[in-house]
C-alpha cells in the first residue's frame, strides 16, 4: 500500500500559509470558506490522479486532511486561543465533505 501523504502535507500546507492572509475574521461563513480554500484542491488533485491511474485507494487524502486540521487545532490550543468546539466539530465534518466533494468533481473530471 503506498500511501502519498508528504504530497498532501505539502499542498495543505502551501494553500493554509498562501489562503491564511486573506481569511482573517472569525465568523462561521469564513471558516467554511477557508476549508473550501485549502481542502477541495486537495481532493480535486487526488480525484483526478486516482481516476487517471485507476488506483482505488482514497484513504491516504482523508487521513493527510485529518491529521493536518488536527496539529493545526493542536497549535491553537498551543498559544491558549480560545476556541468554540462547535466549530471545531463543524470544521472538521466540512473538511471531509469538501475533500470528497472534490474527490468526485476529480473523478468526474477525467471524462
């Protein structure tokens, strides 16, 4: 099983530091906004490699997202900001529906 996760870390990463400065306010709408930003390219990229190879393993995406939003969360917490739980759980239900929502715009794309 190969997983792909530096890839991943790599894009997260890259769209978190470059979509961070324009996302700036605390409202709810701006999160979701900011999670559409950074994870549905990552699922787009891995839609459309995954449909283009005809590789059917998808977990590597999810768990990179997952554990990327996590430290994210975990540095927050880190500097004692505070944080409304409600939207943590939000933000990390939207971050699977994006990812997959661009999985299959990704998927469907290579038609």
């Amino acid at each position: 099983m190969k997983f792909r996760y530096w890839h991943y870390f790599g894009i997260l990463f890259l769209l978190y530091f470059w979509w961070g400065g324009f996302f700036t306010s605390e409202s709810l709408a701006n999160q979701l906004v900011f999670n559409f930003a950074v994870f549905y390219p990552v699922g787009l990229l891995d839609g459309y490699y995954r449909a283009k190879n005809g590789i059917k393993q998808w977990i590597s995406v999810f768990l990179s997202a997952f554990i990327f939003n996590a430290v994210s969360y975990l540095l927050v917490l880190w500097t004692e900001i505070d944080l409304s739980w409600n939207t943590v759980v939000l933000d990390f239900l939207t971050m699977f529906l994006i990812v997959y929502l661009g999985m299959i715009v990704g998927k469907r794309s290579i038609k």
